[in-house]
C-alpha cells in the first residue's frame, strides 16, 4: 500500500509536470498580472506549455526506451539520463525562446530558463553522482514561489506551505520506492531551490 500511494505521488508531481503546475498557478493567483488573462489566452498558453514540457520529453522518452537508450523510465543509472537530460534542456530552452518573443509572461519565462540552467547543471553533476530529478522540480517550484512572496507579498502563505508539504510527500514517496537515498533526494531539493531563488530575487 505504501509503495501504491508513494508511486501515485510520484507520477502527479513528475518533474516534467512542474512547468505546467507553476503555469497555472501564475495564471490563477490575484497577486500576479498574468490572473487579468482572457480564458482563451490561459488555455492556450497552458496547453502550448504542456506539449513542450511534457507531452514531448514523454514521447522522446518511450522513443529512447524502445531504442534502448533507457532501459526504464526511472533512469536508475547515471548513463541512462545523459540523453533525456540533454533532449530536456533543450526543449526548456526552446520554450523559454518562443515565450520570450511573444512578449508575455516574463517571469515565467525567465523560470523556464532557470529550469534550462538546472538542468544543464544536474546533467553535469550526474558525470559524479546521481541526485533526484523529483527533489530538483519541488526545489525549484518551492524557490519560485519564496521569490515571488518577496516580490509580491499579496501572495497568500497557504501555497508557500502546501508546497513545503508537497515536497516532504515527494521525498518520502523516493525514499519508500528506494529510488534514492536522502544525500540524493537533499541535493536535488537544495539545486532547485538554489537556482530558481537566485535566479528570481537577483536576475529577473
């Protein structure tokens, strides 16, 4: 039943989902211009996010599987994410590029080249060692949102504790699954948060 419940986790709070989750959220909150957006314009935009950061790595992912570039979709060894890691970075980059030129939701974008750099920074600390691509997602969306509450205090603190509550349900949810150890689960949360923080309070 633990294992059920900790892999259920695991798949509604994928890494690959953070780009849509934070999406909505900045385009759901009254604290955040990007609430003053036509229906149509957040559909779009929400939807145009998913097949890039989701529906694409996703594919990419089953197409490596049946190549044998990954032997699973958990990656368990360093090897087998140097492919997906590379592909992903581009496409966060890709997606940063076209957001930045239609002119909207800037801070947003600037998250999705944060993520680019994250990603580019896990690719190369995996060379060493493995740290937990979940952890580095809740990390970075827990960054993002303390960044946001310096810049705008309107925010309200119920998201700055699910997210803190999110982050402990993800960590166990590894740690039962024996996906990885808490070294690797710390790192990965301490990377995300790291960058997404800096990246927020002092560059955007």
């Amino acid at each position: 039943m633990e294992k059920r419940i900790s892999s259920f986790v695991s798949y509604v709070l994928h890494p690959l989902l953070m780009p849509t989750y934070l999406l909505i959220f900045f385009l759901n909150s009254p604290a955040l211009v990007y609430y003053r957006y036509s229906a149509q314009l957040k559909w779009m935009l929400t939807g145009y996010v998913f097949l890039l950061t989701f529906f694409v790595p996703a594919m990419m992912m089953l197409i490596m599987k049946k190549n044998k570039l990954i032997l699973s979709f958990k990656m368990e060894s360093r090897q087998e994410r140097i492919f997906p890691l590379v592909f992903m970075s581009i496409i966060y980059y890709l997606t940063f590029y076209f957001l930045r030129d239609l002119g909207i939701l800037n801070i947003y974008s600037y998250f999705l080249l944060g993520v680019t750099l994250t990603t580019l920074i896990t690719l190369t600390v995996n060379f060493w060692t493995k740290v937990s691509l979940h952890m580095i997602g809740m990390g970075g969306f827990t960054g993002v949102l303390l960044a946001l509450a310096l810049r705008a205090p309107d925010i309200s603190l119920v998201w700055i504790y699910a997210i803190f509550v999110a982050s402990g349900l993800v960590a166990t949810s590894r740690y039962v699954l024996s996906d990885h150890t808490v070294r690797q689960l710390f790192y990965g949360y301490l990377l995300g948060f790291g960058v997404m923080f800096f990246l927020m309070v002092w560059v955007v």
